[in-house]
C-alpha cells in the first residue's frame, strides 16, 4: 500500500455563510462542467422532529470557487438543527442525462434544474408528513431512477411516479432510510424498508424476525464471497440475510449500531467486514455518565476484530466507508461528529488513525474533479475546507464531460446505508 502522509493536504476553503445555518451538503456536477458542485440545504426551523420531520427551507449552489450559482429559498437563521434527514437529493430523475435537485419545500415536491435552479416540477405530497427523506428508485424498469419514496418518520412509506402519482403505499417499520436495489435481476429495484424487502409493486417478500426499534442503516454487498448480494442491517444488532431473507449471522455486541459500512478495510482478510458504531452509553444518563461511543469492525462472518478503546465523552459519531483517499490504498473508515475533542478523522482497518482533519464540523466526499482519488469536505455554517491526501487542481474540465453521479451522492442521508 502506498504511504498515506498523517497530514491531508487542504486544497480549497470556501465561504458558505450565505446558506444560513446549520446546512447538510450535497454534491454533483451540476453544469456538466467535469467538477462537482455543492447544494447546501437548509432545514426548516421546526425544532423537534422525533414526530413530524424536517421541510427544506433553503437551497444554496456553490462552485469550488465559492461563487454562489443560484439559491432557492430564503435562509432563516432560527433554522432546526439535524435531528433527522432533510428531504433534498441531487439525481437525473428524468433520464436526460443532467441533473435535478428534488426537494420538499412548503409542502410540495419539487423537482429544480441542477444548472439554474429553476423549477420543473412542483408536485403534491402524497401526506402531509411524507418528506422525513426522498429515496430516488427505478419500479418500473425504465433504466434510470423515475421514480422516488417518501416516508414519514416511523411508519409509512410512499412510492410515487415523476408525475407526483402515487403508485403504492406501505405502512410498518420502515426504519430511517429504506434502501433500493434490483436483487433480482429483473430490471426493477427491491425496496429494504427497515427489517422488510419489498418488491417494486410494494408486496412485502420477506421480513428479518427478532428484531426490534427501527433500523438505522442498511448496506448492501457480497461479504462473504459468495458471488451473492448479502444485507447488513444495523438496528437493534448488526444482522446479515442473503437476499432470500435468510439469516446468516447475528451480531449483538453493540448499542444501537447506528452506522454500519461494508468494505474492504483488511485487505489481507476473505470477503468484505463491516465497520459499526457502538453507542456504548446513548446520550448522558443523568447519573453522572456520559455519552460514548465506538467504533469497531466484524470479519465477513460476524466476529469482532477490534473494538475502540475510547475514553473521551461524546456519543453521535458518524461514521463513512471511504474508497480512492490515496492510491492503492484500502478503504478507510471516515468517522466525524464524534465530540470529546476528537476530531473527524480516516481510521483503517486496524482501528488507526490514518489522518486527522484540522476542522471540524460535517463531512461529504468524492472524487470532486475526476482526478480518480476522493477527496473530504468539513464543513460549518460559515466556511467548508476540501482536504485531500495529496495536492490537487480542483478546476473544471468542460471537455471531459459531466462527472457521473454515483448512487451514494444521488441517495444521500444523514443515516448512511449504501453498497458495494
């Protein structure tokens, strides 16, 4: 593997105050220009959203030079804070190639040119708490993602068509963010809501028993090398089913494993592992203890590799697979958000630190120019810094084309699931 240097490169630092406050980041290329652009989406400023979820009420578009493209909305510095996911996503929805901005702002669906922010589309809710996230997805085989879910906090989920009709409706447990993908190979996605897998037409096929709250993240992948798509669901334990719905292995070792991430962070082991967060105390309890957490990483059949020894409070970590930070290097876990004075940092598979990032704040990455390695956005509610393992030019390249969109940007959520 190549030498990962301990201290990232900053390659960029960008004013961001004229999104507002307390904003969650979005990338795409926009403009087709070759490089990505940033939305900063700004809450509403409902401030408790355990019930009823987060609107948008702004959405701001920067270049990598901080010029401000466009803005939609009028930022409110009372803003709610993130709570829960905030119903924005950047995707073609209509399959031409260029990018939307979908986002529920004042109740109604709305569908924005990626380029100018102009609306397209401005199409009903299919209820009036049907906006907790939007989850793009293909029901119908067209070969693009015409299609999207929109949930409430807890209990129903709606799929829709790209005229705002709704196509079904599915009331249960659909967790934080129901995860598409076409495990069948019939050209239509399957929908993972929460401990249950949907067929395209919203008929449950099949349900993971014995599990109980919500699930928090689902990731999609083959851990254990079987040439087969497995599901990890991180909820009440870490659980992996093939996609027949059948349990492989069960982990119970950690505290509301709120963020999973399937990867390669051990090269020299068979088959994927699956990196976790472990809410070891959630949240101070009143008796003198703190909240804390930990990271820790499964092998492809369940068993613990290691568990982070930490000593420091703080309990709400996020935590990322990242790919591409150097070259050859393994995947990394990216984990921000982490309080006690630990700043957001790339650990590896053996529970090291790789680098840490002098700012902290929230975290996005990609791959921003096409230069083929990702590079990490920290952000705050005035400025975001873009840190790379190596110096980069961050310039547009309008004769390469548009940079592709992959799914973990068009499908982006406070709770991240995923594949590989």
């Amino acid at each position: 593997m190549r030498h990962v240097d301990a201290e990232p490169v900053r390659a960029a630092e960008l004013d961001i105050r004229a999104a507002g406050p307390r904003c969650r980041m979005l990338l795409g290329d926009l403009d087709g220009d070759g490089r990505m652009e940033m939305v900063l989406a700004q809450p509403d400023n409902r401030q408790d959203v355990r019930y009823i979820p987060h609107q948008v009420q702004a959405l701001t578009a920067f270049d990598l030079d901080g010029r401000l493209l466009w803005q939609v909305g009028r930022p409110d510095p009372g803003a709610g804070g993130p709570g829960s996911d905030y119903p924005a996503q950047i995707i073609d929805c209509d399959g031409d190639g260029r990018l939307e901005v979908l986002c529920v702002m004042d109740s109604r669906l709305l569908v924005l040119d990626g380029r100018s922010g102009r609306a397209k589309a401005s199409l009903p809710l299919p209820a009036p708490h049907a906006h907790d996230c939007i989850i793009p997805a293909d029901l119908t085989g067209r070969g693009y993602c015409g299609e999207w879910l929109l949930k409430d906090r807890y209990r129903n989920v709606w799929a829709a068509d790209g005229s705002g009709r709704v196509l079904w409706h599915h009331e249960g447990n659909p967790g934080h963010y129901p995860w598409v993908r076409d495990l069948d190979g019939d050209g239509k996605d399957e929908v993972l809501a929460g401990y249950t897998l949907l067929d395209h037409d919203g008929r449950p096929l099949w349900t993971c028993e014995g599990l109980t709250e919500h699930a928090d993240c689902i990731w999609v992948g083959d851990v254990n090398g079987d040439g087969e798509a497995e599901i990890a669901i991180g909820g009440s334990a870490v659980v992996l089913c093939d996609r027949h719905g059948r349990e492989l292995w069960r982990y119970e070792g950690a505290v509301e494993p709120q963020h999973l991430a399937i990867g390669r962070f051990r090269p020299d082991l068979p088959g994927l592992q699956i990196a976790g967060v472990d809410r070891i105390v959630r949240e101070d309890d009143g008796r003198g203890r703190p909240g804390r957490d930990a990271l820790f990483l499964l092998d492809a059949a369940g068993q613990l590799l290691w568990k982070e020894a930490r000593r420091t409070p703080g309990w709400l970590t996020i935590m990322e697979p990242l790919s591409g930070w150097a070259e050859d290097a393994p995947d990394f876990m990216l984990a921000y958000r982490r309080g006690g004075g630990l700043p957001p940092a790339l650990c590896d598979g053996h529970g090291r630190t790789v680098c840490a990032f002098p700012l902290d704040g929230y975290a996005a990455h990609a791959d921003l120019a096409g230069t083929g390695l990702t590079q990490v956005i920290l952000y705050h509610d005035e400025a975001a810094a873009v840190f790379a393992s190596r110096g980069v030019r961050l310039q547009a390249r309008p004769g390469a084309g548009p940079l592709p969109q992959p799914k973990r940007l068009s499908h982006a959520t406070l709770y991240p699931g995923g594949e590989v």
